[in-house]
C-alpha cells in the first residue's frame, strides 16, 4: 500500500473533477441502450471491449485517477503495460456495470440473480418503524441495490445528484422505465431535505451515498493510507430523524450476477452536541473502513475517476465543515 505522509505523496490533489456527468453524448449511449435492449449484454460487452480504449487514450485524467487508486490500493506498482491493462479493466468493469444499469432499470431484473447477506439487519431496522438510512458509495451497482431493496416491501428513495445535461437526462428517464424506486434530487431543489424526512417519517427505505462532495464540506478521514474527504449528509439524516444507519454494498460478480452486503444498523445520537463532531467523525471512519475491505474484495469496482484525496492533510486529521 501507498505511503499514508499525504504531504510528500505525488498522487495527491488539491481540488476534486467529479462533474456528476458520463461520458460518450446522447449518440454514444443512445447506441449501448438499444443494444442492451435489443442484443443483450453480452452483444454490449462486446462493443464496450472495444469502446474502452478510447478513454485510456482520451481521458488522461480518469486515467490518472485509476491509476492512483489502484496503487493505493496496492495493486498498481508494476511496468507501465501491466498499469496499461490494469486501467482498461478498470474502465471496462465500471462499462459493464453501466450497461447491467440499463438492463435492470429497463425491465430485465428478473435475469439478474442476486444474493443477499444481511437481510436480517434490514429487517430489524425495518421493524422499529422509523424508516431506515442505507448508505452506499459509487462501487459496484446502486441501481441494483435499490431494486433489490424492494423486496421488503417498502417504498425506497434515492437521494441522487443530477448533473446530466438535459438530453442526456431524458434519454435515462425513458430507458429507466422499469424502475423500481423514486429519486430525490438534490442540488436542484431546497425541498431534497424536506422529501428525505417525509420518506423516513412514513417508514420507508432511503438510500444515499456518501463519498462524492460537492462542497467544501464533509469530513477528513484516512482512507487507503491518505486522507480523503467523505459527506456527513447521510450520518447527520440519520441523527436527525432517529432513523437506523446501514452500510450496504452491492457488488458485481459476474454476468447478471450480484452480491448485496448489509451490516448491523447503527444509531446515532447528537444529544450532547460538543461531542457531536467527534460522534460524526467516528461512524464516518466505521463506514469507509467497511468500504476499504469490499474495496480490496473487488478491486475493480470503484467507481470515482477524478482526484480524490486530499493534499496538505494528514490522514489521522479530520475537519468538519
């Protein structure tokens, strides 16, 4: 693994890339939508083997961003070919996982079999009657997760940045026809945090994701040996409104294969308020410690290509905004 002394480390950076847009316009996922539709995944898996290598050669900083990750990971420290090959896996693992989206969310879920470790801890959760938080990251397959999570029989919400441009946007909403849960869009709209609160008041199931800020805010905490700035939005939700706290994952694991992972819910409590920072800051590090070790299980199912660690901060010190 990468040295954790972020002040001397190359692979740090000032300031983050994330947009919230993908790639390829309206034409290039226009082309990989009909063909899950028509062909199947397999047909466009295919053609993503050969689409891949146009980002290794045209997106040097998703480029740079993998390979970052990968080292830190430590994974990554070989020749330049193997560190070659190593990022067009990675770009062609997060593809695929784009195209199993358009296959879920357009009606063909019941081709996907999932497995589920946890489904007692949702339950539980569930079972207190004030809805429940389930917090994720961008690895693996989020669409999948929320359709999972449907079979508790409870409306899921998923609190969601939209950054797409407006062509890309409708071209999404008509192929996600089947989907299975509602968005609560944030940064559009004052009332996100308003809908959040109904949704938990009524019992159901809100998702969120809690490792791309969009501010200067969040909190600092070491992750993959370096410090890194995680969101406090879903931690403070759960404070707020009483609401359970669970970690999940859901991972690919083959062709219309994946595995949904949750852990045991967690409360938290701002009743005293100078600890509150504290109290934050600890269930923060519990959650990306979790996410380290499905990290290291799936290695190529990190989903960030932009610049995530922080510069000029030391691992063990975290800020609150």
């Amino acid at each position: 693994m990468p040295a954790a002394d972020t002040k001397t480390d190359s692979f740090t950076h000032p300031a983050r890339g994330w947009t919230g847009r993908v790639r390829g316009g309206v034409l290039g996922n226009w082309i990989f939508i009909a063909l899950v539709r028509l062909c199947g995944l397999r047909a466009a898996y295919l053609l993503l083997a050969f689409v891949s290598p146009y980002y290794l050669l045209f997106a040097p900083a998703a480029r740079r961003a993998s390979v970052e990750y990968r080292q830190r990971l430590g994974c990554g420290r070989r020749s330049w070919l193997a560190r070659l090959w190593g990022t067009y896996r990675h770009f062609f693992s997060f593809g695929q996982m784009l195209l199993d989206r358009v296959a879920i969310l357009s009606g063909r879920a019941d081709a996907f079999h999932f497995e589920l470790d946890g489904e007692e801890h949702i339950r539980e959760a569930l079972d207190e009657g004030n809805g429940a938080v389930v917090v994720s990251v961008h690895c693996g397959n989020w669409e999948a997760a929320a359709q999972l999570l449907r079979r508790f029989n409870v409306p899921v919400n998923v609190v969601a940045y939209q950054g797409e441009t407006a062509p890309i946007r409708r071209l999404f909403e008509k192929a996600d026809k089947a989907r299975d849960f509602s968005l609560i869009e944030v940064g559009r709209s004052p009332d996100a945090s308003i809908a959040i609160m109904a949704a938990l008041r009524r019992g159901e199931v809100v998702a969120m994701h809690a490792d791309r800020v969009t501010d200067d805010g969040g909190v600092l905490v070491p992750f993959l040996g370096a410090a890194a700035r995680f969101p406090t939005g879903p931690f403070n939700v759960a404070a707020v409104s009483g609401a359970p706290l669970i970690h999940a994952f859901a991972m690919r694991e083959g062709t219309y294969r994946y595995h949904f992972y949750a852990y045991p819910h967690e409360h938290l409590d701002f009743a005293r308020r100078k600890q509150r920072a504290g109290i934050l800051r600890a269930s923060v590090r519990r959650f990306v410690k979790r996410l380290e070790e499905k990290l290291r299980q799936y290695p190529l199912q990190w989903n960030n290509f932009y610049p995530f660690w922080q510069a000029g901060h030391d691992a063990e010190e975290g800020s609150l905004a």
